[in-house]
C-alpha cells in the first residue's frame, strides 16, 4: 500500500455566524484562515474513579469521558479591523459556531466552541504569534473526505487534476507507477514548454508532465526546448564558420 500524506493547507476556519450543515459554512460567520498558522481539534481523555475487581475476578474499568479542544496559533492582527485578536476578545467566553477544513479536498469539522481572549503583545519588531486553546462543546461532527484518486491531468502551469475535487497521487514516484491507479493525460500528445502537474509532494520534486508516451519527472521539456535552441545555435555557429572559410 502507498502511502498517503496529508497536509494543511488551502483549508477553512470559519467562526460565528449561524450553524450550517457541513460541509455548508456558518451564515454570517468570519474567515480566520489567513492568520491561522497552526490549526487542530485535540481530544483529552478523564478516567474517573478506580477499576474494581470482584470476588470471581471479573473486573470494571473506571468510567473514561472525553473531552475536545479546537487548538492552534494565529498570527497576531491587533492594528487590523475586524481582527482575529477583536474577535476573541468581543466574543470572549461566549459559545459559537465554527466550522474547518484542514484543506480543500479533506473532511469538515464543525460544533460549538466556546471563545476564549487570546493574549496580546511579545517580543519588539518581530513577526508574533498567539496560541488558542478552546473547549468544544461535545464532540465535533465529521464529515469524512469522499474525495476519490484522480483519473486525468489536464496540461498547464501548473495543471489540474480531473475529475474536479479529486487527490492528486502523493508523489512523481506514484504517478508514475499507477498507483493508486493510471492517470490519463489530457492532451496526450507531448506537453509544451514549462506545462507539468503537481503532485502531492511539494516543490519542483513533485513536478511532472507527460512526454507523450509517459509521465516524466520535473519540467523536462523545458530541458528538451533548451537542447534544441543549442543545436540550432551550433548549426548557425557552423554555418558561420563555413561561410567564413569561404
């Protein structure tokens, strides 16, 4: 089995606003994901009393509740309206809706957090931070990610992935092989210059096109169009030479 790897990025952090059904966002509610560097949902776990064994030594384990936290970092926004740092502090200790997507293709999490003022201020002329920590009232609904493998790549700069929605194979390595499954390229005659898929590994090492027969690693054809413009420039220099000679 492959493996797959999941990152977030290009996600949702919706707070306030009227509850909607997911994936739907809250009516009225504030985008934070911009100022959103770090963004989780944290279960805790509390045991309560002590396991008690019996007299034929069956035993009860203690009564175990859980409770959940939505976590993260912001980056500090205090001279900007309507900012994430006025949010927590106007909204503080009361209990609203929010809603996020770790990214765009991923699952929903949604419920009731309850507000909490985050500090302000650090150290001078320096890019700061604040952390948030926020009990969730019960546990957050899940709508799990139905999103399918690609089956197509569209040529661009960068392409897409077809049909629309679907994950990208994590890396050159397995688009290559099939895996999870074949990728047909669109148009599959050879790619042109600087047109490649990202995969789902990040930077120009998870780059790829289609030379017309296969996937290829990287922006090759890039290379290709290079060699060719030096082979025209030997053929000229060689011409030139002849001509000289004459």
């Amino acid at each position: 089995m492959a493996i797959n790897e999941s990152k977030l990025k290009t996600g949702t952090l919706m707070l306030g606003g009227t509850a909607g059904t997911p994936p739907a966002l809250p009516t009225g509610g504030t985008e934070f994901a911009c100022q959103a560097t770090n963004v989780r949902i944290a279960p805790s776990f509390n045991e309560e009393g002590d396991s008690v064994e019996t007299l034929c030594g069956d035993s009860l384990a203690p009564a175990t509740t859980t409770e959940w936290a939505l976590q993260g970092t912001s980056i500090q926004d205090f001279t900007f309206p309507a900012s994430f740092i006025e949010y927590t502090w106007t909204n503080n200790l009361l209990t609203v809706p929010f809603i996020w997507k770790p990214n765009a293709v991923g699952p929903t999490f949604s419920g009731n957090v309850q507000v909490r003022a985050v500090e302000v201020g650090g150290d001078v002329n320096v890019r700061i931070t604040t952390d948030f920590d926020w009990p969730i009232a019960g546990q957050p609904t899940v709508g799990w990610s139905t999103a399918t493998a690609a089956t197509g790549a569209t040529a661009g700069t960068p392409g897409s992935w077809t049909p629309a929605g679907s994950l990208a194979p994590s890396s050159v390595a397995n688009l290559i092989a099939g895996t999870p499954g074949p990728v047909t390229a669109s148009p599959n005659t050879a790619w042109t210059t600087g047109q490649y898929v990202q995969t789902g590994t990040a930077g120009t090492g998870g780059q790829a096109y289609w030379n017309g027969t296969a996937w290829t690693a990287g922006q090759a054809a890039l290379v290709a169009d290079d060699q060719a413009d030096e082979d025209d420039e030997d053929d000229s220099t060689v011409g030139y030479e002849k001509t000289s000679k004459r």
